[in-house]
C-alpha cells in the first residue's frame, strides 16, 4: 500500500475518532444534565411573587424561643422582612395587614440541612411550599452560588447555605471523570489542599464538603490547612481513618449518623447478618464515649435517618416505596436517571442505586434484610446517646437521594425522628433554632429583631410532629404566601414534571 494511502486513511481515522468523541463527550454530558435535572422544564418563579410587607398575626399560638412550649394570646409583628415586635399588649401599626391567627400555631421556618439541589431550579419551590425557609446544599457549585445570590435579592426561594463538592482522594484520570460526572475534587497533595480552601472561601462558598473516599493522609492535611483559612470543613469521615482522626481534627460537623456507625464498624472488625447482634452490642457499648466527645470536640452532626430506614425498602420493595412518597414533585430527570448512568441519581426500577440486581440469590434475600436493618439500628442506638448528652443534631434528608423529595422529606424525617425516640420539641428545635444558630444566623427562633422567616399551622406540632404539615401560610423573608399560592406553587411543579417525564408513573 502507497505511503500517501496510509496517511489518508490514518488522516480519516484520526478525523473519525476525534468526531466520535465529540458527540460521545457531548451526548453523555447531555444525558448527565437530565439527570441531575436540567432538562426538566422550569417554572417561572416570579408569577407567585409577593411583596415584603408589614404583618401582624394576631391571638396566635407561637413556639417558645425555647422551644419547649406554646404561648397562647401572641401578638407578632414583622416589616421589613424582620419580626419587630412579639408579646400579649403590643402595638400594632396603622399600615399593617392584620391576620387572625386564633387557633392556628406559628412557628419559625423550618430547615433542612442537608439537601442536593443539583440542576433542578423547581426544588427552591418545592421547599418553600413545605415550610423550609432555609437548605443546606452539599454538592454545590457555582450555578447554587448564583441562585444564593438571587434569593437574597427577592427571587422566592429557601435562604441558601451552600457547600463545596466533595473533597476526595482519587488518581489523575478518575479525578477528572469525577470531577466532570459528579463535580468532586480531587486532592492529592497539602498544597492542593490549601489552594481549594483558600479558592472555595474566595468564592464565597459557605463550607467545604469532605467525602468518604479521601486517603487518611489528605484527610489529615485538609483539617490541618483549615486552620489557615477561615472557612468551615464539614461532611464525611475518610474511611482510610478511625473516629479518632475525627476527633483530632478540624471538622465541625458529620453529614450523617451513619459516618460514625461506619467507623466503629471498621473497629468492630465488619459485622455481617450472622454476627449483627454483637455488633449492635459493640456500638451500644461504643456510643456513650463517642457522644461525649462530640459534646467536648462541639461538633454537629446531620440525621438523615429516613434515607437510611429506606435503604432496605429499596432493596426489597421499591415499588411500594415509590406509591407512598410524593413522587409526582421529584423531579422526573433525578427519578428516570438515563441508561449510561444507571445506579446515579435514578429512584425508578433499574436506574434505582440502592436496588439489589435482578440475579440476586434468593437464599441471601433475608441476610439481606437483617444486614441493612442492622444499619438503622446502629444509628438509632448513637442518635439515642447523642440526645442524651445533648450534643448538636441537625436534622437533614439527603434530599434528591433516591426516595428523598425535596421539601417533603423533611417532614418524613421529623416522623422517623419521632419513632427513633425524639420528642417533638427536640425535632423542631433541630429543624430551627438550632442548626440557625450554629450557621450564626439570627433566624430560627420567632424573636424581636430575627428573620420572619415563619410557618402558621392549622394544628400543634407538639402534640403531633405530623401537623408540621398542616401549613397554613408561609412567611418568607417578610413575603406572605397564603395557602393558595401554596397550592399554586405544587401545581405548577407538578404540571412542569409531568411535561418533561418519560416514564408513566401512575403505573409502576
């Protein structure tokens, strides 16, 4: 063959491949975009815009700034986004839009502390239409920095807190898969290290996000290089570490119970179904001592525990699972998932990442079972001596994870919460008061000179930590939205889902 058919023939290959990979490059990014939501249709946000204004919710039930009690007979008033006065005998100004709150319980915003908003603009709404005030998002980026940015400015949306994502330890190559597919970031050295510190608190991250998979040694040099740059470093335990690392270190909040049960798994040698029982032992036996350290180290950790009671749900009963939560709000790009990033985000059938795979042994099904149940049980036992030392318990969902509707889920928390052994009062100061004032925010508490970021009830959440759900009105920032708009708002969410499914999920 002639030298110059060689090169034309390389030429063409070389032109075909670089072509192939041009659309491969594009089209998985394409289908990477719906999965995180970002082909789902928007709702324009700014048709249930409302005015901040001056409100006065009068012969109301408010929460306690304790959180232990309703006062009965309240009179609070807000303007300017700001509650300016609260008490029995207060005056109320000329220009203000009285609400007769008699019978009703008002309480301050609710948050959620651990959620992932991803690409998915409509979930501001979502929360907003559950009485969430305020999320936590811990896989953030820029697009989040923005929609921050906006909300502070009157875009209706939850007051946004936002984290890095995740920090982990990775090679070259899968770093940059990571990175591209899931956003993470691979650090590999104490230098690289300190540079993401410094970029994330130069970008106004709020927090950086530390994931599982991070070598002990980087570990170790990330909770070193905090003490440089003023920026908190929150999330997950290396699993190359013990909770000794843990509490050495520089971290100030764990992103669920269940990075401390994985660790004292790791002590305990790795339980299985047959030896669960001793392992339930051996974290009974551990707990006393780790909560006190997390009393002494002031370190917060986030519950997630309803994500965790579903893991084996998912596995055993999916179908089930899918009926009973409010799938028509989750966003249909996060729910159908796409083939090329099967067990990603996917909450349907085979795109599920917690499903067990269709081949499984059946004669495995029942440890199956008593091994994730274990899982809960161990969290439960530590959420149980966290309580009773008093250490800080943020309560978070891990929204957006597979069965986790944003807004909704928090109040799917609260009820797992409440089987787990909290009372309600503890449930809604670790939804408000407390996790606003580790943020140091003056929110959370319905209090002179805080955010009237505000939930009215139809019933009391103390007697019932269902009746969170019984909103009545939402005070947002100052903005009144009435059950109406409320209604308005899941409506519009709803019909913006179903344009954009592809999957019938009437029919699973």
């Amino acid at each position: 063959m002639k030298k110059t058919t060689i090169c034309k023939w390389l030429k063409r290959f070389g032109l075909s491949f670089f072509i192939l990979s041009f659309v491969a490059y594009f089209f998985i990014d394409y289908e990477l975009t719906k999965m995180y939501g970002g082909h789902t249709k928007v709702v324009d946000p700014e048709q249930f815009q409302t005015p901040q204004e001056t409100i006065a919710f009068t012969h109301a039930n408010i929460l306690s700034v304790d959180g232990i009690n309703m006062l009965s007979e309240q009179t609070v008033v807000i303007d300017d986004g700001k509650i300016i006065s609260v008490g029995k005998d207060i005056e109320i100004p000329s220009k203000a839009t009285i609400i007769n709150a008699q019978g009703k319980y008002l309480i301050p915003g609710l948050i959620d502390s651990h959620v992932h908003l991803v690409e998915s603009p409509n979930d501001l709404l979502l929360y907003v239409a559950n009485g969430v005030t305020q999320v936590r998002e811990m896989m953030g980026n820029e697009l989040h920095l923005k929609w921050r940015n906006e909300i502070e400015n009157g875009r209706i949306g939850p007051k946004l807190f936002v984290a890095t994502a995740k920090l982990e330890t990775t090679s070259t190559i899968r770093g940059w898969f990571n990175h591209w597919t899931r956003k993470d970031i691979n650090i590999n050295s104490k230098t690289k290290a300190l540079a993401i510190l410094q970029e994330s608190k130069d970008k106004d991250f709020d927090a950086v996000k530390l994931g599982s998979l991070f070598s002990i040694e980087q570990y170790r040099n990330v909770n070193e290089s905090s003490k440089n740059v003023d920026i908190p470093i929150i999330g997950h335990i290396s699993l190359e570490g013990r909770l000794s690392d843990l509490f050495k270190g520089n971290q100030k909040e764990v992103a669920h119970i269940e990075e401390l049960t994985k660790l004292l798994n790791l002590e305990f040698g790795g339980y299985s179904s047959k030896n669960a029982d001793k392992f339930l032992n051996f974290v009974q036996q551990r707990s006393e001592a780790v909560a006190r350290q997390l009393v002494e180290k002031n370190i917060a950790v986030i519950s997630t525990l309803n994500l965790m009671e579903s893991f084996v749900r998912q596995k055993h009963e999916l179908n089930a699972i899918l009926t009973e939560i409010q799938l028509p709000y989750a966003n249909p790009g996060a729910t159908e998932g796409t083939l090329l990033t099967s067990r990603g985000l996917g909450w349907l059938g085979k795109v599920n990442r917690y499903r067990l795979r269709d081949d499984y042994p059946k004669d495995r099904l029942e440890g199956n079972k008593i091994y994730w149940n274990t899982y809960v049980k161990a969290q439960k036992i530590m959420l149980t001596k966290m309580l009773e030392h008093h250490a800080i318990l943020l309560v978070g969902t891990d929204a957006n994870a597979p069965v986790m509707v944003p807004g909704f889920s928090l109040h799917d928390e609260f009820n797992t919460l409440a089987q787990s052994g909290m009372s309600n009062s503890q449930i809604l100061q670790s939804a408000t008061k407390i996790p606003a004032a580790w943020m140091k925010q003056k929110s959370g508490v319905i209090k002179k000179g805080y955010r009237a970021d505000l939930v009215l009830l139809d019933k009391n959440p103390l007697e019932n930590i269902k009746n969170t759900k019984t909103i009545n009105t939402v005070i947002l920032n100052g903005k009144l939205l009435n059950r109406q708009k409320l209604d308005a708002i899941l409506s519009a969410v709803k019909s913006a889902n179903d344009e954009s499914r592809t999957v019938d999920i009437d029919n699973l």
